[in-house]
C-alpha cells in the first residue's frame, strides 16, 4: 500500500489534479466507484455462479474504489491499513461468537 | 492486508457467517460504507477546514470500506493491491501528462 | 408532487438553508438516502418474506431519497415527472420487447 | 406519478421482467443510479454555473433514480408521495425553525 501511495501521489502531482483532490472530492469518487462495483452483481441473483467476466469487472472496479479510498486518507494523514485493523478488534467485541453465531443481522450490525 | 484477510477470515468463520457473505452481499456493503464515508461530508463546503472529529470519522468509515473490500476480493480470489496497481498503470496511460495538466475532467476521466 | 415541492420550499426558506442545498450537496444526499434505503436490505436473502418492519423502514428511506431528488430538480428548473415519462419512452425503445424478453441484462441493459 | 406507476408495470410485464424486479435488486437500482446522478457532478466546484449539458444529464438520472423508486414502492403496497408528506411533516417537527436556522447540521440532521 505505501508503494500505492507513492504512486498516486506522482500520477496527482504530474498532473496538477491535487487542487481537485479535496477530501470531499475523493469521498464521492470512492461512492461512485462502489456503486459502478454492485452494478457488475445488478439483476444477478445471490447464488449466481461467478464467471470469469465478472471477476474481471469486479477486479478493476475494486481496485477504483480502493485508489480512491487510498488517495482520500492519505489526504488525511489516515493510515487506512491500521485503522481496519482497529475496526476488526471492535468488532471482535461487538459481535461475541456465542450471540452473533449464524445470526444475520445481530443488533447493531448494520455499524459494522 | 494479508494480515487483515487472515482475521476477516477468522472472524466470518467463528460466527458462521460465510452464509451471508455472497459476492453480491458483500458489494451492497461496499457501496453502504462508501456511503457513510460521504456522509461525514455531507452539507460541508469544499474548503472547511478538516477537524479532528471529521478525521476520526472518516478513519473508521474509510476502514469498514476496506474490510469489505478485502472481503469481497477474498471470495473471487482477487489479489487487490495487484488489481489497484494494474489501474494506476492503466490511469498514466489513459491520461497523459500533456493533455490532463490542470483539467478536472479529461475525456474519460469518469472511468478512472 | 408540486404541493410536495411548495412544502419543501417553505422549509428551507424558513430555516435559511438555500446556501446548503447546491445541487452538488443535494445529489450527495440522494446519494446518501439511497444507501440507507438500501440498507434495508442487507444480508437479506432475494427472496426473504417482507414484514412489517421493512415495509416501514423502506417507506421512510424511500421517501427521503424522494424529498432530496425533488430538491435537486426543483433547484435546476428539472420537472422530474416529465422527464420520468420521457426516460420510459427511451427505454420502451432500447430494449424491445422481442429481445428483451425475459432477459435480465440485455445489451445496455445497465443504462435504463 | 399513477400514470407512471401504470406505464412501468406494463412495461415490466410486457418483457417478462417482475422475476428479477425483486424488491432488493430495485433497491440496488436506486442507488446505482443516485450514483450516477452524483458522477454529474465529480470534481465540479459547489458554485460552478449549472450549464445546458449538465441540466441535461442530471435529468436523465435524477429520472432514473425515481423510476426504480416508483417500482420498488410499487412492490411493496407503499404510496410514496403520501409517504414524502409524512417525512416533511416529521422533518418539520424535527427541526424547529428556531435552532435550524442558518445551521447546516443541527443534531440529528443527519437523518432527515
């Protein structure tokens, strides 16, 4: 990730795109990018098998959403890495095995 | 991310809720969290000043992105970073230098 | 729909929030509410029985991304109903009855 | 908006389409399409003029966003214009014009 972001930073600053760049920008772009995502499942159902076209549309629009989600922290001194490894640990505790245990939504689960 | 894909893993396991996580499930999340990331922006002028309340926000909102993110490429076995560095070379080719210097929107631009 | 537009004038009005509602703020809590409609729906399996409580949880979800598009074309002078009418044309063209039959996704499907 | 209503079902009939019109999969539509409707204005300053070309796009997707909405009420028995007048009407209570005023996020406004 740290590459990733070396890279972008050199791909914004040729470019002189860093006054578009404002957080609230990035924060729209990272929405649009995951939506254009759930679009490769639109119309499919749930247990639909998964083709190689679609794995390749879902790669590259995954990879939008996290070029911008990457660019975005880093506009905020974000380390995005630790800070979903800080989200895993509060919902290790939020979700205890005994009460979560095949339970789709258990209360609060839609804060995960 | 390894890492983060070991205890994503883990933790979808313990709760028996590989059930749940469908490819398609896991994109409606994405675009969910996305979201709730934007939200932290939401009625803010482009220039306000970032707090450490706004950042505090978008660090666990930008996190619940990721961890569905990574949970998602995990079920089709998509290497993500691969994937986001396969678009930045993509990006430097489909926006020359010359041509993107200073504009928001070069032809295109919406598919980056 | 114009006795809902009159409502929503009056309310901004009195509350002084016109310097809020650009359109670009108005399109992100379209974008926002929509999420949250969507939400309703998480880990919800296609084909899961709706009850009460989800029809009550769309209703209100679904009307706040109502309240918000109506806010967006009211700003730009769009008459909504209209232009719902003319898109319907559109696609009772785009996708013939013929070749559309029965066919989740025909070509361009993802455009209607 | 009742004639819009009769026109979809026809519409959806016609090809055969109510088997993937589950209420789930319209809502992913509503939000796909808000996504879309956002994407008109990426990267635009919150006081750019509002141009010919803009007005025209945001109405094809501000409509689009209301047809998968109409549908999606539609399939659940929910009167959506009805339903609007009801959050107008909370959001008015919600936010008493006195402590609204000129505040762009008042406590709770998150959920209007």
């Amino acid at each position: 990730v740290d590459k990733l972001i070396e890279r972008l930073r050199k791909f914004r600053d040729d470019r002189d795109w860093a006054q578009f760049h404002t957080p609230k920008n990035l924060a729209i772009s990272v929405t649009i990018e995951a939506a254009e995502l759930l679009e490769c499942f639109q119309w499919r159902s749930d247990d639909a098998r998964t083709d190689k076209e679609l794995k390749g549309n879902v790669e590259s629009e995954a990879a939008d959403v996290l070029l911008y989600l990457v660019q975005l922290c880093d506009s905020l001194n974000i380390d995005l890495i630790q800070a979903a490894h800080h989200n895993v640990g509060r919902n290790e505790h939020r979700f205890p095995v005994d009460s979560s245990l095949g339970v789709a939504k258990p209360k609060d689960r839609e804060a995960q």
